[in-house]
C-alpha cells in the first residue's frame, strides 16, 4: 500500500484557497459596513428633508397676509404715539460731523534706499527731529 503523499502543488492550491477566502471575508464586511454607513446616511438626509418641509410649511403659514395684516392693526391700536415719537426723535438728532484721521509720514523704503540699513534710520531720526 501506497502513503498518501501531499504534493507541492496541492499545497500552494490550498494556500490560495485559504488566501482568497479571507479576502472574501474581509471585502464582505467591508461591504457590510458601507452599506450600514450608507443606511444611515440616508436616514439622516430623510430625517433633515422632512424637517426642511416642516419648517418651509410653518414659515407660509406665518406669513399669511391676513395674519401679518392683523398684526400690524393690532401694533397700530397698541402704540401709535410711540411711532410718531420714534419718528421725532431721529428728525432731532444732530448730524454727526465726520472725522478723518491725521495724514501719516511717508515711510522710507530700506530696500530701494542706497544707504545701509542703520544709516537709514539714522537719517529718518534726522528728518523726524528737524522741524
């Protein structure tokens, strides 16, 4: 009777075999975390859309016409004198005169100067003092 004997190629055959079932594995659940990632996604994007409805509806229905016309009545019963106060007391106040800043010294560039750098500052400290 023969051994059973287990040949090179049988050997690399099984090697792959296990290489690409763990490949598979581990793009499968890659894939499955996507794909819950991207279910979640979609919910939030579900979820702020109906918000985006919810809150365009309240806005029309807060500015009916009727209803913003109801309130300005009900502002004009309530304060009218206040209003034409208001309104005096912007006609009274003084115009506020502009002011502009004092005009700055010319800065000398050290760069495009021919002296050196300390001699520059020694000549602008000269024209600075001089009256």
């Amino acid at each position: 009777m023969r051994g059973f004997r287990i040949s090179f190629r049988f050997i690399c055959g099984v090697i792959i075999l296990f290489a690409l079932g763990g490949s598979l594995f581990v793009i499968s659940q890659e894939n499955y975390k996507q794909r819950r990632i991207l279910s979640s996604l979609n919910e939030k994007i579900t979820a702020e859309e109906e918000k985006i409805l919810m809150l365009e509806s309240e806005w029309s229905y807060l500015n009916r016409p009727e209803r913003i016309e109801s309130l300005v009545m009900k502002l004009d019963q309530e304060k009218p004198a206040t209003q034409l106060a208001s309104v005096s007391v912007v006609k009274d106040m003084p115009e506020i005169a502009l002011i502009f800043p004092p005009p700055r010294k010319p800065v000398v560039n050290a760069a495009r100067s021919p002296l050196p750098y300390n001699a520059n500052i020694v000549a602008l400290a000269a024209k600075e003092t001089t009256p």
